[in-house]
C-alpha cells in the first residue's frame, strides 16, 4: 500500500480532520496510483494505455448507481468483443477496482471530464485530466457518451 493511501487512510478514521488543500494531490496523480494495479500489468505503452482507458471508465462508474454500473459494464464489454473467459476477467477487474476506489479514494468525489494518456521514457505513462466535483449532472457522464479521452 502506497505511503499516500496509509495516510488518506488515516486521515479518514480521524475524529477531526481539516479539509485537505486540493493542491496538495493533482487529480492525475490520484488516477495513476489508483489504476496502478492494472497498469503493472502493462508490458508496453499500448498495454498500459488500454490499462488506464478502462481504469477512468472504472474510476467514473464507481459514482453511478449500482443499475447504472451494469449497464455501463455491459456497455465495456459490448466494446470490447471478448471471449467468455476475458469477459469474466474483466467482470472480475471492475469489481476490484470499483471496491478499491471506495476503500482507498473514498473521500475523493470528482469525474474524470477528459484526459489524455501520453508516453514518457521507459513505456511510461503521462496523464492529464479534467476533473469536475462528482453531482448533478455530471454524474450521468460516464453513460452520457460525453466521456471520451483526449487524442
């Protein structure tokens, strides 16, 4: 567990805690840590860049609606024309990675709007991303069709 989740874990069990200043921890930041797990997977750029495509897509669905969440997997998988085993697989993953956003970023409630996964040295990644607080309309942005990454 990275040293910024012990301490936003804890920050969480405080009795009294003051607002963290949201320039401390930049959005993209909060994304690359929170897909992590499903970017050491990645052994090149593409792998990686596909990795992060689908943890926003997760990190965004993590504010919907329990209905809405189905349909925005039947949504991925319909995408992504996978055999039954990787669909299972993926299923699997989305329920990870939505359970991991609410036990490790619960208290961070903004959208990704956009974004843009760019190569840095060594098959790493470089993401920019827009952010807006998670309510109203915002939150159907994910289903919307809006959400798109930057190219």
């Amino acid at each position: 567990m990275t040293k910024k989740i012990k301490e936003r874990r804890n920050l969480q069990h405080a009795k009294s805690v003051d607002p963290p200043d949201e320039q401390d921890e930049k959005m993209s930041d909060l994304i690359m840590e929170y897909a992590e797990p499903m970017l050491e997977k990645g052994k090149n750029f593409e792998q990686k860049r596909r990795a992060m495509n689908l943890s926003i897509m997760f990190w965004n669905a993590s504010f919907l609606s329990e209905d809405d969440q189905k349909d925005a997997m039947k949504k991925i998988l319909a995408e992504n024309r996978l055999n039954r085993d990787d669909r299972v697989t993926l299923f699997k993953v989305f329920i990870a990675m939505i359970n991991r956003k609410f036990k490790e970023f619960s208290d961070i409630n903004r959208v990704i709007l956009k974004y843009k996964v760019t190569e840095a040295k060594n098959s790493g990644l470089h993401l920019s991303v827009t952010s807006k607080i998670a309510e109203g309309e915002h939150m159907n942005v994910f289903t919307s069709g809006d959400f798109m990454p930057s190219r």
